[in-house]
C-alpha cells in the first residue's frame, strides 16, 4: 500500500520494542498498562499508519494521554523522535476526537484572541473562579493580575549599555504571572542589559500542537520567527521553559527553522551576575528544595544552572527524594485529572518531606501547579529570588 513509503513510517519502524523508553515515562509509572507508556504509544501509532487500527475513542485516550513530559527524548537507541511521533499522531486523530472538541475551540479563540479572552476571563472572574477552584483547577490564592505584562512599552533603553536581549514572554507569564517579567526586567536592566519586549509575540504553539492542530501552531511558529528572527539580540530569553524549548527545537521540526538563540534565564544570568551580599536573601529562606521542570530537564537538558544559580544567592538546597512530573504538562492537567492529580499528590509530598522553607522552580506551569497542592511554604519561580538578592527589592 501507498502507507508504506510515508516518512512518518520510517520513523516507527526503527522502534526495536526495547522498551528504554520506558524507564522515566511518568504516566507508565501511574498506570502499568503498556498502552499507557512511550512503547505502547508508537506501536499503536504505527498500526494506526498502517490501517491496522481504527481511530477509537479509546485509541485516543492513548495517544492523548501522553504527558509530552519529554522524558523519554534521548532514551531511545535507534533514535525516534517519541514525542514528535505523538505530536504527528494527534494530528491524525484530531478529526474524530469528540472528547478534546470543546477544548480545541476554546484553545484557537483564546490564541487568536488572547487580549479579549483576557478581558473576558477578568469580567468573569468571580463566577468562574469558585468554579475552577471547586474543580481542583486553580489554587485558592490565585488572583488575576490587573493587567498583562505587554500593556507596558517594548523597549527598555540603559544608560551603559552591556549588551542586548529580547525577551519572549510566554502566555503564562503575560497573563497570569506578569510579575515574574518585571522580575526579569529589574535583573537585565540592573545588570546593564537593554530589553527588547517585542509587541507581536504569539502563542510558542505547544498548546495546540498538544491538541493536535499543528497547522494553527505553524502559523504562530512562522509569525513568533517573522519577529523574533529580526531582532540583533545576543539572546531570547524566556521564564518557560516549555517555550523555550518549542522555538529552539521544535519550530525547525514544524518549519525548519527555529530561534537558535533561545534561552531559559538561569542559564543566561548565572555567568552574568555578581552577588554582593548573598546573605540578605539566606536568612529569610535558608534552605530551598528545587523542581525540576521537565521541559527543562528533558526538554533542554538543563539540571546544573538552575541549582548552581541558587547557590550563588546564599541558597541552601536540599533535594527531594523523588525527582519527577509534577502532572501540569500545559492542558494535560484539564484532560487527565487522575494521573495529574497524583502525580501532583507526589511532587508535593516530595516537596514538603524536605522540611525545606521554600519550594523553587523554573516554570510558571509548574509554579502554578504546585501551588495547588503545597500551601504550608511558597512555592517561587526562581527569578524571583534571583531579583531578591541582585536587587535588593528596589524595583525598576
């Protein structure tokens, strides 16, 4: 048959069932079924190729079901691209994905209009909120900021000029975290950085690639790359690591071309910050126990900086046990409560085993996520201790 030449195909049929890949897959580790792991997932994937498998609702939950956590990038011997492949095969089933078709339409309007969405969920916030909270969705703390972080100016000028970054925000930064930005912005700036904010920055696309509209996400791919590949900046640095990951590694999967320059913020600023007085910080939280994000520990191979970066601020780490997923996997946590929820239950209780005065990571997904289950210390995004010491909190 004509199936057999696709180069999707090729890709599968280097799989060997080894089952390497096996070995980190946070939801095998939840649910033992081998359909519920990396090797199960591109076995199924290749019969759907080669029409041996009919699209199913249960065939979906499979293939939906996947983290995208990355985990298992890199594990494989033959070399496939695991998460490539489910990317690819959610894009095949997305026509007849009955249970992701609501979520698929919120997801385009939301990207295609993130400022009137926003306006939107502002207005309703006092009835959706209770609602989302009694869901398990959000924590009881969470506010909605009063405004995103690109309501304010593009182009942040300094007086000697180090050097020059742009920034690329992210939506969960802008629109639910904008102080972290500012956190970022205190930083550059104090360290002689000019910051460029670009004002057409979409959505990295991951959202929807996870839901399977990969034509959507190209579209954003080409427009973040229109802006982003203009600009003389030595670096784009982001708060996400997923971002991150998506512009560096996947646009050039997606449009053969990414933004080589990216980068996740620890890794930039740790060379290129000089700490007076690390002690301000040390007294308030003296020891820290720390996430690791998966798209930055997988996705980016990134474990040392962060670490090394809270050292350098006076910081005393005490590592969890249990190093893992923390279930928030972007719009993972909305379709699979269940293995989220534990998930979740897991790296909390990792967490707070530590006796550790404060939880730290480097995403605000999983900021926002573990500050659902660990309400007895904060849980911070590490820009924010990195601004406490470098700034000493006086602001821009």
């Amino acid at each position: 048959s004509k199936m057999k030449n696709l180069p999707e195909l090729k890709d599968l049929e280097k799989c060997v069932r080894c089952g390497s890949c096996k070995a980190y897959c946070p939801t095998y580790d939840e649910d033992n079924t081998e359909a519920m792991g990396a090797r199960g997932r591109l076995a199924l994937l290749r019969g759907l190729l080669l029409q041996e498998l009919k699209p199913t609702p249960l065939l979906n939950e499979k293939i939906f079901s996947c983290i995208l956590c990355e985990a298992c990038s890199g594990l494989c011997p033959n070399g496939v691209d695991i998460t490539e492949n489910i990317y690819r095969g959610r894009n095949m089933l997305r026509q007849g994905d009955k249970r992701r078709k609501y979520l698929r339409l919120l997801a385009k309007f939301f990207i295609s209009n993130p400022d009137l969405s926003y306006k939107m969920l502002q207005m309703s916030q006092y009835i959706l909120f209770p609602y989302l909270l009694k869901k398990g969705i959000i924590s009881s703390n969470f506010k909605l900021p009063g405004s995103s972080l690109k309501e304010r100016t593009q182009v942040y000028k300094v007086q000697k000029r180090r050097g020059r970054v742009a920034v690329f925000t992210g939506c969960v930064t802008n629109f639910l975290y904008p102080h972290l930005g500012l956190s970022l912005l205190n930083i550059l700036l104090k360290s002689g950085y000019e910051v460029i904010v670009p004002g057409g920055e979409v959505c990295c696309g991951m959202p929807l690639r996870a839901l399977g509209l990969e034509e959507e996400a190209r579209e954003l791919a080409k427009r973040n790359m229109r802006i982003f590949g203009k600009l003389k900046a030595e670096a784009v640095l982001s708060l996400c690591p997923t971002c991150v990951s998506v512009i560096k590694n996947q646009y050039p999967k997606i449009i053969n071309s990414g933004i080589s320059n990216a980068m996740d913020v620890s890794s930039f600023l740790l060379e290129r910050l000089d700490f007076a007085q690390p002690s301000l910080f040390s007294q308030k939280y003296a020891t820290v126990t720390y996430h690791d994000p998966c798209h930055l520990a997988y996705g980016l191979g990134i474990k040392d900086e962060p670490r090394n970066m809270l050292k350098k601020i006076g910081a005393n780490i005490i590592e969890k046990k249990e190093n893992g997923c923390c279930g928030s996997g972007g719009l993972f946590s909305l379709t699979n409560k269940d293995i989220s929820g534990s998930l979740l239950k897991k790296q909390a209780e990792s967490c707070l085993e530590t006796g550790a005065a404060a939880v730290v990571t480097a995403c605000p997904s999983c900021m926002m996520q573990l500050g659902r289950a660990i309400t007895e210390i904060p849980v911070f995004h590490i820009i924010e201790l990195i601004e406490e010491a470098y700034c000493d909190s006086d602001g821009v």
